[in-house]
C-alpha cells in the first residue's frame, strides 16, 4: 500500500516544528568508554540480576582482607580485622558461616598504640596479614596486633577452627607489618615462612625474612643497600630452589631522576644458612633484579602491584602473571598493563652479569671482573667462602633486565590484584582466563588469544559505592572466584552462559567457559570439552559458522531474518521511541527500515533510540542491526502499523513470531529498553511557552536599548541636572559652564565625546 503523500495539514506542519525542537533541546552524546585498551564486552552494574553474586557479610566484622583456599577446596578461611572465620563454599549461593574465632589485641596494646598517635578508631586493632596452611592439622596466622605484630599457630578440627590459646601467641616482627596499610606478603614453602614486610614502627626497615622450620632464621642486612627504605612487597612466589619476592621501590641506580620507581625481582635460595664469620644469620644468596613491562616506545609500567604464578602447561613453561601501574599519569588518568614474564627468563637473568656502584663517580656500571666459582649468589651447597660474601654485600644488582611487552593495556583504570586459570574450549585448547580486580571495585575477566593479546569478556561491578578489591581467590573446584574487600566477601561464579539468550550471543561472547547446546538452545557452562554438537568458536568468534544448521564455510554473511517481531500501534499525536538494547559494547549499530531508507524529516536517533513522528509513511518494519567481528545481525524488529489505517505484511516476512507491545518494556540489563507509545505534547507545551518568553524578553530588550539611546542624546548638551523649580532654557543656545577659579582653558566634551570648544576664565 502506498503512503499518501505529507499534505500542508496545520497538525502536521505543528509536529514536525515541535520535534525539530525536541531534537535541538536534546543532550549532546558523549563519547563512551574512550581510553586506551580494550573494552570489556558486557558491562554488569552492582545487583544487576543478570550477574548474580553470592555476599557473605558478618555483623560487627570489617576488612576481610585474607583469604585462603582449604586443600579439600571446600572452606575459605578469612582473616578479618580481629576475627578469622571458616567459610562453607561447597555449595552454590552465599557461603555459610561454619564457625569463628575472635583474636583481637589486648587493652594494653591498644593503649600504647593511642599513645604513639595511631588511631584508636581504624589502626589500633589486630589486622589479619598472614594466614597461611601449616599442615593437615594447623594455620598460621599473623596480625599487626595495634602496631604490635603477633603470630601463632590455630588447630583445625574437620575443618573447624579452634579458640587460640593466649599463651601460644608470639611475637611477629619480620612476618607482619606494623601499620595495616603497609604492603606485605607471605608464603609457606616446606614447613618455612618466607617474609616480606615492614621490620619497624615507622616503617622505614623493609626486610625479607625466613622463619619457622628447621633452617636458621635469615634476614637481609638492614645496614647494607639491599632494599630502598621504602620498598613494597606485593608476592612471594616459589620455585624449585629459591624463594623469589615481587616488590617496587625507589631505583638507585637512576639516582639522576627524582624517585624514579621501578619494579623488582629478588630471589633467595631455599637451602641458604647465612654466612659463618660475614653476614651471620643474614641472607648470602640475596639477588634482585629490574622487571619491565612496557610498550616499544613509550613510557614504562614502572609500579608493580600484584603477581601469581600459573604453573607450566601443555605447550609454554610456568609464567608470572603481574599487574602494573605507572607513576605518570598520561591524560590526566592512571593506566594499568598486565605482563606475563616467563620463569626460565627470571632464572637466566641471575645467572648473567652483575652491576657495581662505582664510588668515584656514584654511578652503577657493569661488573668486568673475574667471578669466582662456585658462581656468588648461586645455590651452592654449603656456606660461601668470605671473599664470595664480600664480593655479595656490594653486587645484589643485576645487569640485566627481565623485559616483556604487556598482552593488556588499559588506561583510566588500576589493576590491584589478579588471578589466572586455564579453560579449554571445546577442541581442547587452552586459554589463560585472567580475572582482575580494579581500585574501584570492579572485576574484569579477560582471555589471552592465541597472538597474546587479551580481550576483556566482561567488566563487573561489585560494590555499590566504589572501593578497592583487597584479595582474590581462585576455588576451581566451586567454578568461582572469592573477592575481599571491608565489608565482607563477595562469592563470583567465574561464568554466566545463561546471559546469552541467543547462539549469536553466546559464540561472540568468545568465553571459553560458555558453548551454546543447540538441543536445548541454551548457552550453557562448559564442564566437559570434546562435545562435538555444541557450538563455540574461540579463535574466530563467527556466528554465522558456528550457528549454522547445516555444513558450510565461514563467512560473515549478514544474518537479516528477525527472531521475533514486535508490533507498535501508532498514536497520534505521540511521538514513538524504538530503543535498540545495547547487548555488546563492541558492536555499532544503525536502524534500517524496510528495504528503504530511513525518513530523515520525521526521525532522529539518540542513544541508539529511534524517535518516530508519527505520520503518513513512516510504518512498516525497523529493525536495529548490529555488527560485531565482521557479523550483522538484527538485534530487535519493530512493525509500526497505525489502528485507522493498517499495513499489509511483507510476505517474506511470514512464520516469524509476533508480539504486540502493549506497555513499556524492561531491556535485559537494568535499563528502559522500550516505551511503545509516549506523549510529548505536555513538554512540547512547555517549550512553546519557555520560547514564546524568550522571544518576547529579546524584543523587549531590543526595543529599549536604542529608546535609551535616543533619550540620551535628547539631553541638553553641557547642562547638568536642573534643581527643582527651575525651567530649561527655551531658546536653542548651549547652557554657559560656571566660571572656573582656575585661569587656564579646559575643552568641554559632551556625553558622546564631542568637541565643543574651550572656555576662559
């Protein structure tokens, strides 16, 4: 059925003024995202339904800042500020409370932590910093005790944590920061406790110490220049003959800039037992060198915040994975990199050169020496000779540098911790699946693709108001992620296939964990690889092949058939809004009516809504395309029909379902996705009268200003105000100025700055 042409109808001419109108009125979009990096696909704000977290809360309780996996994988044990908790994760949902024990800091401690001007109200407490599995039978745990450090060993029962003895509570100097807000870390390799904290009140003495076992307690020599003063230790990671410790500190060796941080590595052999006559109960065997992520030409990720070990796989060797942040803010935003530094190159860079600061000049150079063997600072059995002890005091220093380029970059944003897993796909191949947590709250799962580079799945938002995530916890075998934070701990099942309501969806979601099952047409967690009829394509992400009923080659062909269309029903004098649900952040988007285009005089599209004036011409069937990865396909249809005088359907269209939108639809994802039918007559109203005014109020001023003007000039020239009574002069000559006492000439100069000529006293 042909439209009828758009007559001169004043109803007509009316509207469309009104949404010219609406249209200037409208806010400007602004640009989303932006930054460098990638965008994580699917966006989930706090308590979005789509995404749901278990919360695990205590009354009473905060800062449950340590978390520690049982060996069952079953109870999470959590160190809160004075409280340490048993947590049941085996079941889905909220973890449940098995049973807690209180440790808080004596009177006494408290007290003297107020008189040294701590804070009585967030610092004097006991603050869990270590919590780490002894045994079958035991936890260690350390705390700062109100600027106190205190340690000691708790009984477990079936998993079940027994009251700690006050006699059994010892001193924890080198194992647990003093201030809360000191960074520290902790890891127990062979009954050993290997150490990274701050050894003093003022937190000026950054030491590495092992403790516990059988071994001799080993420091680093606080007088010797092997840590900066105010170094930061963020991991402990072993290996198979030596302890190695992330950390960053201020860099020596560039002392021509100004506090130039830098990112370490140190290591420290597991079998060291200190030196007999140098160095007694000191490290001998203590090496550090620089790590740097960084891009070819640009400025480096020089502030490491967190570091994990994910152990060798099928095809590459035990890797670190570590967040970065700089100290230079480009753009006015922090920037956050993820790099991943192979073990065997953290092991080869200590077996090369070593650096030595040169006293004459204070500059560190290479070391051109002759090493003596066996190799200082190697695992050697037995104590070192003093000639090797002397030549360690002053060459901890490496040469060389562990370099790698970062498989993520993401500005506006800081990374404050990280865990890695692996995930096959349905072939069986591996993917590293990193789950970050952000200083605002947020987790992003990010996948690594095989030319390693990572693409962000989904960004989450996890707390209502903005705060750092403090830990994260892997439970494989819970198929979660356990996030701490203040206010309790956040339970995230690291995938939610059913999100993707479509194949289309879930196959370009290209999440490793979710493949779509074309028998129940869900997309579904993927527990077992190897099931050859469901759908997923890791390395391309196409739909069009992995969706495909019947055999065929990948392509991109365009998918244009609509699922389902919903109908509209015209009303008039309304102006339609068509949303368009935004399910990708990666697609665009455009609006296409019919075969046709859209018409441009009586349409406009603002946040991916399409506004309608309704009109002659102006139905038939919409649809909002998206394209992603190369694909298109509709992502909503729209049939807009007027009730006075109905279209026909296009026959091609036939045997799709149809739905008849009645009232204003939810899009899945929190927003409005669709108001069928929404009068704007009351704003347009509104708008009439506010221009009405604005125009009357510019004529208004328009008209005064040259009568002000005009009234100005009318004055008599050279006469001032005429006191009350008197009259003005009636003939046409210039009032006479009074005579002045002075007998020189002055010019007199009217209002409009003319010349009249000089008087003479």
């Amino acid at each position: 059925m042909a439209p009828p042409a758009l007559g001169l109808d004043p109803w007509n001419l009316l509207g469309l003024f009104f949404f010219q109108v609406l249209l200037l009125l409208l806010p400007p979009l602004t640009a989303g995202g932006g930054g460098q990096g990638p965008v994580p696909r699917v966006r989930y704000n706090a308590g979005d339904p789509r995404r749901a977290l278990g919360f695990f809360q205590q009354s009473g309780l905060r800062d449950f800042d340590t978390l520690l996996l049982s060996g069952d994988g079953n109870t999470l044990y959590v160190g809160a500020r004075e409280a340490i908790l048993a947590l049941a994760i085996q079941d889905p949902g909220v973890p449940r409370l098995k049973n807690m024990i209180p440790w808080p800091a004596s009177e006494r401690k408290k007290r003297e932590c107020a008189l040294k001007k701590k804070s009585n109200e967030t610092q004097c407490f006991n603050f869990i910093r270590v919590l780490v599995s002894f045994n079958a039978t035991h936890l260690y745990a350390c705390g700062t005790f109100a600027f106190s450090p205190a340690c000691t060993f708790i009984e477990l029962r079936d998993s079940y944590l027994l009251p700690i003895l006050e006699e059994k509570v010892m001193e924890g100097k080198g194992q647990s920061p003093f201030d809360p807000a000191h960074n520290h870390t902790a890891v127990l390799v062979d009954g050993m406790l290997y150490s990274g904290t701050m050894n003093n009140f003022l937190g000026s003495e950054p030491i590495l110490m092992r403790t516990l076992g059988s071994q001799p307690v080993l420091k680093t020599d606080t007088f010797l220049p092997w840590l900066h003063a105010d170094a930061s230790f963020v991991a402990a990671i072993p290996s198979t003959q030596v302890v190695y410790f992330f950390f960053e500190e201020t860099a020596s060796e560039f002392d021509f800039f100004e506090k130039l941080r830098t990112s370490r590595v140190a290591q420290v052999c597991k079998n060291d037992v200190g030196g007999e006559k140098l160095l007694q109960r000191k490290w001998t065997t203590f090496l550090k060198a620089q790590l740097l992520c960084a891009q070819p030409g640009q400025l480096p990720f020089n502030i490491i915040r967190h570091a994990v070990l994910l152990p060798a796989g099928s095809s590459t060797g035990p890797r670190i994975y570590a967040v970065f942040t700089s100290q230079w803010q480009v753009g006015g935003t922090r920037s956050s990199a993820v790099c991943a530094f192979s073990l065997s190159d953290i092991e080869n860079v200590f077996k090369g050169k070593y650096k030595e600061l040169n006293k004459e000049t204070s500059r560190w150079t290479t070391y051109r020496g002759v090493e003596t063997n066996p190799r200082p600072g190697s695992c050697s059995v037995g104590p070192s000779s003093d000639k090797v002890l002397t030549f360690m005091k002053d060459h901890f220093l490496m040469d060389g540098q562990v370099v790698e380029t970062p498989l993520l970059v993401k500005s506006g944003v800081e990374y404050t911790q990280l865990a890695v897993e692996t995930a096959q796909d349905l072939d069986g191949h591996s993917h590293v699946v990193m789950y970050l947590g952000t200083s605002t709250g947020s987790l992003h799962k990010a996948v690594v693709s095989r030319d390693n580079r990572a693409y962000l799945v989904e960004e989450i938002q996890l707390f209502t108001d903005p705060e750092p995530v403090r830990n994260l916890q892997l439970a494989p075998s819970q198929g979660a992620v356990f996030v701490g934070f203040s206010g309790g701990v956040q339970r995230v099942p690291r995938a939610n296939c059913s999100v993707y309501e479509t194949c289309v969806d879930c196959v370009l979601a290209r999440d490793p964990h979710c493949a779509w099952n074309p028998e129940s047409r869900v997309c579904c967690l993927l527990s077992t690889p190897n099931l050859k009829h469901w759908k997923q394509d890791m390395e391309r992400g196409n739909p069009e092949w992995a969706c495909a009923k019947g055999p065929m080659g990948r392509s991109h062909r365009p998918q244009s058939r609509p699922q389902i269309i919903k109908e509209v029903l015209v009303v008039p004098n309304s102006i339609l809004e068509l949303p368009c649900p935004h399910l990708s952040a990666l697609a665009s988007y455009r609006w296409s009516h019919g075969t046709g285009k859209i018409p441009e005089a009586s349409s406009a599209v603002y946040n991916g809504s399409l506004l309608l004036l309704p009109q002659d011409g102006v139905g038939g069937l919409y649809q909002c395309i998206a394209t992603e990865n190369g694909f298109s396909y509709p992502v909503v249809s729209y049939w807009v029909d007027s009730q006075d005088q109905p279209l026909a359907m296009d026959p091609e269209l036939a045997g799709i379902p149809r739905e008849r939108v009645q009232v204003p639809l939810t899009r899945v994802g929190g927003g409005a996705a669709m108001a069928a039918q929404r009068s704007y007559w009351p704003h347009f109203l509104v708008v009439t009268i506010l221009l009405a005014l604005v125009l009357s109020g510019a004529l208004i001023i328009l008209l005064t200003a040259p009568l002000g003007a005009l009234r100005a000039r009318g004055k008599v020239q050279g006469c001032g105000t005429l006191p009350s009574g008197d009259k003005a002069p009636l003939s046409r000559q210039p009032c006479l100025e009074p005579q002045k006492e002075s007998r020189t000439s002055a010019t007199n100069v009217d209002a409009d700055n003319n010349h009249l000529g000089t008087d003479t006293a």
